[in-house]
C-alpha cells in the first residue's frame, strides 16, 4: 500500500507541475483562442489533480 501511494504522490506532483507550465502558457498567450485552448488544459488538469487527491485520501485510509 505504502508504494501506491508513493506513486500517486509523484503522479500529484507531475499534475501540479504540469497545471504550473499551463497556466504559464496561459498568461502568454496572444489571441483569444490560445486562451480558450489553455483554459480547456487547465480544466481537464484540475479535474485530474482532485482525482488524484481522492484517490490519495482513500489509499491513506
């Protein structure tokens, strides 16, 4: 159990980072539809991110 959640913490960390390079590339982004893109990213990486902390909670249980 111990290495299950081992390995969704490291996935947590890879999420988060990656929502970090999303929104970077948000705040870059020149036209309204680079936005739209981005925010769709960020969307589905949140949702991936609260998956993962629920999956956590339950392996810590």
């Amino acid at each position: 159990m111990n290495e299950l959640i081992n390995a969704l913490e490291v996935e947590f960390i890879g999420a988060v980072a990656e929502r970090k390079k999303l929104e970077a590339m948000y705040s870059e982004a020149n036209n309204t539809n680079e936005r739209s893109y981005c925010l769709g990213l960020l969307e589905g990486q949140e949702k991936a991110i609260r998956a993962i902390e629920r999956l956590l909670k339950s392996a810590k249980k």
